[in-house]
C-alpha cells in the first residue's frame, strides 16, 4: 500500500462509478435533450456503474498490493460476481418486470384498478458491463498517474 495516498483503491473505484453514471446522465442531456437527473441514481444502461466501481477498485489493488496479492485475487473475484450479477440476474429481472408491465398494462384496461410500473431497466448487456470495466481500468490507471506519480 502506498503510504502517500492509502485510500487510492478506494478512491479510483467510487470516481470509476460515479464518472459512469455521469456519462449516462450526460447522454442522455445532449442526445435526447433530456435534464433527468434521476439518471445519476438509477441502475442499467451504458456503461455499467457497478462494474466500472469494482473493476476500478480492483485494477487499483492490484497496482497497489500487487497483482498477485490475495487482496487482488478476492477483489478479482468480487469483480466477477459483479459483472456477473448485473449482465445475467439484474437484466433477466428487467426482462420479467417488462413482461409484467404488459401484463398489468392489458388488465388494467379490463379492470378498475391501477398497479404500480416496475422497473425494466435494471440489469445490463454484455456490451455495457465491458464498457464499465474498461472504465474502471482506464480510471484506476489514470488516478494512479495522478495521485501517485
């Protein structure tokens, strides 16, 4: 561990995430023309925030404790459990919520009563938890060049 800035895993990690979700909220501004700043706290689209956050955190252990530390290898495998969750349970979650939404949506115009929407948007797609860890990596590297050159 570094003793000029010890808390620089933690650091390059919470900066991978919140730039991720930055990005979308920014997307979102200038493409669709759309101030949502509910975007900064919600979860699925590109790039995936969790996995930027844990891959951001593990590039940085690994710079940190060494590549073949057992910090680096239970942050490895937290990383994986990660990205795993969100491009495989989160997202056939979001695909249940959307097909209960039709669902409600149908009954709702037989019947006199409402339900609430659930969210579709929760997990995400391979293309997307591949951007966040790329993010994740690129931030990690660059905090290091800045934090500890």
């Amino acid at each position: 561990m570094s003793a000029s800035f010890p808390h620089f895993p933690l650091v390059a990690g919470v900066l991978a995430g919140f730039l991720a979700q930055a990005f979308k909220f920014l997307w979102k501004l200038t493409v669709h023309r759309e101030l949502d700043f509910q975007t900064l706290v919600t979860t699925g689209g590109f790039p995936s925030s969790h996995t930027a956050l844990v891959v951001g955190l593990t590039t940085a252990v690994g710079m940190t404790e060494g590549w073949g530390s057992r910090l680096f290898d239970v942050s490895l495998v937290f990383s994986f459990i990660v990205m795993y969750d969100a491009a495989g349970v989160r997202r056939a979650a979001g695909r249940q919520a959307k097909v209960l939404n039709q669902m409600f949506s149908d009954l709702q115009h037989n019947l006199t009563f409402s339900l609430p929407k659930l969210q579709e948007l929760l997990g995400h797609t391979p293309r997307e938890v591949v951007g966040g860890a790329i993010l994740g990596i690129l931030v990690a590297f660059g905090c290091h060049h800045v934090l500890l050159p």
